[in-house]
C-alpha cells in the first residue's frame, strides 16, 4: 500500500499517475480520501488526482491519535505532494479538507494553483453547535456509535435516503475513540482564519450545497466574499457532502473551473 512518512505520520495515499496537472483531494471529518471516487473517475483520464486520509481518518488513522491542527494537516498536504514530487497542485478540500487546504494556502502558497472548496468555511463553529457536538463525542466514545446517532450523523452529513450511506456507517462503527477524540477536539479548537483570506491570490470555485446543515450557506457565502478571487456555485438540493450525493453537478462546475485555469 502507498504510504507517505512526513512528519512523523504514516499518510495513507493514492495516486492516479499521468502527466496532467495535479489535484490533490482532502476529505471531510469522519470521512476519508474514498470520497472523491465520483470525481477521480470524471477527472483521471486528463488530471492527476491524489487523495490521501488525515490524521486519525481512514489507513492513517492509529487508534491514537496525537494532538494537532489544521496547520499540521497543510504541512501534511504540503509533504505528500513533496514526497510525490509535485511541486504545484489545485488542492480540493471538503468541509474539514477545505479547513486544512485554506491553511495550507496561507502557509504554502508557491505549490498552490488553486483552491476547490466543497461545503466549507473560513470560520470557526458556530458556538450552537457545540454542545450537540460535545454531546455525540461523549456518547459515542462511552457507548459505541447507536442506531440513531448514526442515523442523525448519516442525514447531517450524507442527507435522507442516499444509497451509499450504509458503508459510511460501517467505517463510523470502527472509528476508534482515541482518534474520535481528538479528531473532534482539532475540529471545535480552529482559528478564525476569515480576515487573512485576502492573502489567498489564486483562483477559488466555492461549491456548496444548498441544503447544507452542518455548515450554512450563508458561512460558504462570506468566504467566497472575502477571497480576492473567487467564484461560488451553490449545488440545488444538496446537503454537506454534495460531491458524493450529487457528484454531476459538482463534477461539471469542477472540470469547467480546470479548464479556465488553462494549464
């Protein structure tokens, strides 16, 4: 299996290879790089698409993890593209990837092209929201992940009905509450990094859905504002993970968005 060791982690990655520009995919909290299957697959034959697992997600995830921010997770971003030789890339975030690929800008700007946010924000949470959050850690970590909180992570994060819902409450049932933790402690500690976006130069696509619960469109809204240049497509009928539920439509404002970059 690929893995990259930077920074003291073991990243889990795969790497569609060719000679086209690079795209670098970084999933959403309790997620992992699977998540881009519907756009890898649209995008492979004319880019070169990576997806990798964070820190206490998916095949990097240790039963343990330690301490970090979203800044450790753009070094992170920063090092497999140096461990894979690329040395610029259009970096895709979702939700919490948006989080780290941001920061990554901030902190990395030479290796970046352009920004992708899918269903993300430049704020930190909204202060109602902690304590469902505080809540679902705590029961989840006690008593294992129960029928209706999976049921209510599944319509938070992947909407009603949506048929590929019952393999991402497989991979919540195996999450380790070491990495749960502090997966969450990572996610509820974030700065506010709204003011600092005007340093953000390159082109931006904001994709959001317009049925977003976990983050409100009007959050996606004041990022794409404040960025010096960006462009948002807000996705009808979608909730947070609009690239999985409703990958055409995310799909077709992607591939418009590369071909305007003009590689």
């Amino acid at each position: 299996m690929p893995y990259a060791q930077v920074n003291g982690q073991n990243i889990y990655f795969e790497d569609s290879g060719g000679s086209g520009p690079a795209v670098i995919f970084s999933h959403g909290l309790l997620m992992d790089g699977s998540m881009f299957a519907p756009q890898v697959a649209a995008l492979k034959s004319c880019y070169r698409c990576i997806i990798w697992d964070e820190r206490g997600h998916g095949q990097t995830a240790t039963g343990a993890c330690a301490h970090f921010t979203y800044y450790d997770s753009a070094d992170d971003l920063a090092a497999v593209l140096a461990h894979l030789g690329v040395k610029q890339a259009v970096l895709v975030g979702m939700s919490q990837g948006g989080y780290l690929s941001l920061r990554c800008a901030l902190r990395h700007p030479v290796i970046v092209r352009a920004l992708i946010l899918i269903n993300s924000q430049a704020m930190q949470e909204d202060p109602a929201t902690l304590p469902g959050y505080q809540d679902m850690l705590q029961d989840w970590t006690r008593n294992g992940l129960t029928e209706r909180r999976a049921s209510i992570l599944e319509h938070f994060i992947l909407g009603g009905q949506w048929a590929g819902a019952a393999a991402w409450r497989a991979k919540w049932q195996q999450t380790a509450p070491g990495d749960l933790r502090q997966c969450f402690r990572t996610l509820l500690a974030r700065d506010d990094i709204n003011d600092q976006l005007a340093r953000i130069t390159v082109p931006v696509l904001v994709i959001h859905g317009e049925r977003d619960r976990a983050i409100e469109l009007p959050r996606a809204q004041a990022m794409a504002a404040a960025l010096a240049n960006a462009q948002l497509v807000v996705v009808p009928g979608a909730g947070h993970a609009s690239n999985l539920t409703h990958p055409q439509a995310v799909n077709a404002a992607i591939e418009t968005f590369l071909v305007s970059l003009n590689f």
